[in-house]
C-alpha cells in the first residue's frame, strides 16, 4: 500500500515538472479552444463603440502586438490598431485577445448602428494570463482570473 502512494506521488511530481518545463500552459488556454500557432475561424459580437471602449493592460508583448496600457495600466507608447490586443467575445462565449479587427472591417460609418457579429481568421499566437481587461472607457480594469488566448484577426467580414 505504502508503494502505491509513493509512485503515485512521483508520477503526479514527474507530470506537474515536466508541464512545467515544457511551455504547455503558454501553448493551451485554460479553457478555451484556441491552440498557439492556429488560425481559427472565429465570430465576435461588437457595437461601433468597442473600438473606443475595448482595452487590456499588461507589459506582455509578443509578435509585436501588445497592449495598450501597460500592467501599472498607464497608457503604453501607441502602436497601430493592427498591433494593438483588445478584449472580445465570440458568440459562443469564449474570451480571446485581438488586435486588427477594426482595421479589417469597413469605414467605421458603414458599421451597423445595432450590435453586431463579424466572422474573422484568428491567427492564435499564444496564451496571457497576466493582463487586465476593460469593457468602458473610463471603467476600472479588472484582473483575468483564466488563461486568455492572444493574437491577430484578419479578413473580417459581417455575415448578411
């Protein structure tokens, strides 16, 4: 019985060091579906607003996007929209980091005025855990309490 505990204990060691080790938490969310290094197709519900109100904060930066407040949530030097991450839900619930969207999208005057979805490749990049999210402009950031998927949308369209 005493052999059994122990070799269970060393395999749960052995599994805890070797994720650890191995980067899996920066390459799987949580809970999300969204692996590194995929393209997904995802849709987002929006209003035109969000493209003032939508902000994360973190001193994370990877394939060059970011950002736009660092962790003291201080605004961050500006980087294009293309480069910069903000918070989205798609229509089935999941959390995810992007940058692009709006850039992807028509003239903002061409926008429907009514909440709206759009369809957009999501190019994954990786995994943050250590950000702040924002859903107002002048409202309080608020900690991530998951693993959050990151990257860059493109060829985003508003289905009819």
């Amino acid at each position: 019985m005493l052999w059994l505990l122990c070799s269970l204990l060393t395999t749960a060691l052995l599994l805890f060091l070797g994720f650890s080790v191995s980067g899996y938490r920066a390459t799987y969310p949580a809970s999300d579906s969204f692996l590194a290094g995929t393209i997904q197709l995802v849709e987002i519900t929006l209003v035109r607003d969000d493209a003032q109100n939508l902000a994360c904060a973190s001193n994370i930066t990877s394939g060059g996007l970011r950002c736009a407040f660092d962790s003291a949530e201080r605004p961050a030097p500006a980087l294009d929209e293309r480069h910069t991450l903000r918070p989205y839900s798609s229509i089935k619930g999941e959390l995810l980091l992007a940058a692009g969207l709006w850039s992807s999208l028509p003239a903002r005057k061409d926008l429907p005025t009514s909440r709206f979805t759009v369809v957009c490749n999501f190019h994954v990049t990786s995994v943050l855990k250590s950000a702040s999210l924002r859903w107002a402009p002048h409202a309080k950031f608020e900690p991530l309490e998951r693993s959050v998927s990151f990257g860059f949308v493109s060829d985003c369209v508003i289905p009819p």
